[in-house]
C-alpha cells in the first residue's frame, strides 16, 4: 500500500522534515498555494492590554505555511498541520484573581461565596492565553517592511482568554466576531516602543533563512470589554473595571526570531 502511494506521488502521513528543517513539522508544504515554510518562536516580552500587563514568560509559536500572494512580500499563512498556527500557551497574569476580582464587589450571593472559597483554597491563580480569532490566512507576514523597519511587519488577529475556574471557560478579551487586531511593526510606534529588525543569515547551505533578534511592536490596537466571565458573565463587569476595558491603550512587544524555508526544501528533507 505504501509503495503504490508513493508511485502516484501520495506524501506517506509518517514523513516528517529532517535536520534543521524539522522546526517546520507543522507546515502544510503539501496544500495548494503554499511556496514557503514559516516558524517564528516569541520568547519574551510582554502585552499590555488596559491596566493590565503580562510578561511573557512561556514560549508562544507562529507557525504554518506562507501563501503565494502579489506583491510577493506580502504573504498570507497557510494553516499549520495540527491546527495550533498560533500555539495556546498560557502566561501567569500578575495578581492572579486578586488583580482582577474583589469579591465584595460580587453582588450575586453564590458567586461571591465561590469567589470566597477560591482565595481560602488558595486557587488564585490567572493565565491569560493568546488564541487566533480569525482564519490563519488572516494572518499577513509583510518581510519587506519586516526587514525596512517601517509599516506593518505582522498582522495578527487574536482574543485572549483569561483562565481561572472561577472565570469559566468562556472569559475572553476579544472575540471571532470581535478580534483584538494588533498590526506589528519592527520600527518605531508614536511614543512607545520601539522594534527591531533583527539580524539575518542563513543555515541549511541557504536552505533556511533565520532571522535573530526580532522585536515586533504596536500601540495602535483596541481592545474590547470582556465578555463570558463567571456564571452567565456576571463577574464581566468587575474584570472590566479592574482592567480598564475597553481600552485604545495597549502594547505588546513580541521578541524573538523567524525562520522561513521554500517549501520544496522542506519537502526535499522528509
């Protein structure tokens, strides 16, 4: 069976990229369109939305396959293999609940109760997760101006999700029909931060091309109020207070590196 599937080109479901193009595991080299591979790890920083900031501590990954597009710079993603374009890794909110809920505040007598019972027990703790809130392909990687230092170098569609038994599991900033969209650029911002292109060479006998020491930033985007707190969303209204939502004042700055690779060269290493 194996071998009439490679004789009519069928790629076997066990090939998987080999040396170092094995960070693109996740690229779709095999859908239509796509003509490059995409793996862009951010390792540090942080993102400001309201009152509230959270470092990032936990390596989060942008990853998937990059469209063939017009002007060729500007390229669209291809939805990763495993469905995690953008990884769903937590980052400890500073505070926990106690930033965010007082349960005094809590008019409904069994959610404050619960609320209560949450610090007594000490499950306090709060993770904010950063999820994509539209199609990969929403996702646009612009490497020119990536490279130029002026524009937008990444746009990026997401709503974070605010994790806590106590919050349910519904708690997001931001939503599908609502999207927090950060547009990043590795130049300066109107009186905040400031990106950095990076430092470009080349692995792979010129196979990948890595990019180390990028810093993408914006504080330019919106953030809407939160939504799906609690019981029905009762405690929607004391998050958004304590966070200042919504809020036109945020920031993120994302750091870390990119590497891209045609995509026949990752397919050439399977």
């Amino acid at each position: 069976m194996i071998a009439s599937l490679a004789a009519i080109g069928v790629p076997s479901a066990m090939a998987t990229p080999k040396g170092g193009y094995a960070v693109f595991a996740q690229c779709p080299v095999h859908a239509a369109g796509v003509d490059a591979c995409l793996y862009s790890p951010t390792t540090s920083g942080y993102v400001k939305i309201g009152k509230q900031e959270v470092p990032i501590v936990n390596t989060q990954v942008l990853q998937g396959g990059l469209l063939e597009n017009e002007p060729t710079y500007v390229k669209p993603l291809s939805a990763a293999l495993n469905g995690e374009t953008l990884t769903k890794t937590p980052q400890k909110v500073p505070g926990g609940l106690a930033g965010l809920v007082e349960c005094y505040k809590i008019s409904n007598f069994i959610e404050r109760i619960l609320c209560e019972g949450f610090f007594e027990n000490g499950v306090t703790g709060v993770n904010a997760v950063t999820e994509l809130a539209a199609p990969a392909s929403s996702v646009v990687l612009n490497s020119a101006f990536e490279q130029l230092g002026v524009g937008t170098a990444l746009t990026l569609p997401v709503k974070v999700k605010l994790e806590n038994p106590l919050l349910g599991s519904e708690c997001y900033i931001g939503s599908n029909k609502e999207p927090i969209n950060i547009e990043l650029t590795t130049g300066a911002t109107s009186g905040g931060p400031t990106g950095k292109p990076g430092t470009k060479t080349t692995k792979e006998e010129g196979g990948i091309v890595e990019i180390s020491g990028v810093s993408l930033v914006s504080n330019t985007f919106t953030a809407p109020k939160a939504t799906g707190c609690g019981l029905f969303g009762i405690l929607d209204g004391i998050v958004n207070e304590k966070l200042g939502l919504p809020s036109t004042k945020n920031v993120a700055v994302l750091n870390g590196y990119v590497e891209i690779a045609n995509s026949s060269a990752v397919e050439e290493s399977e």
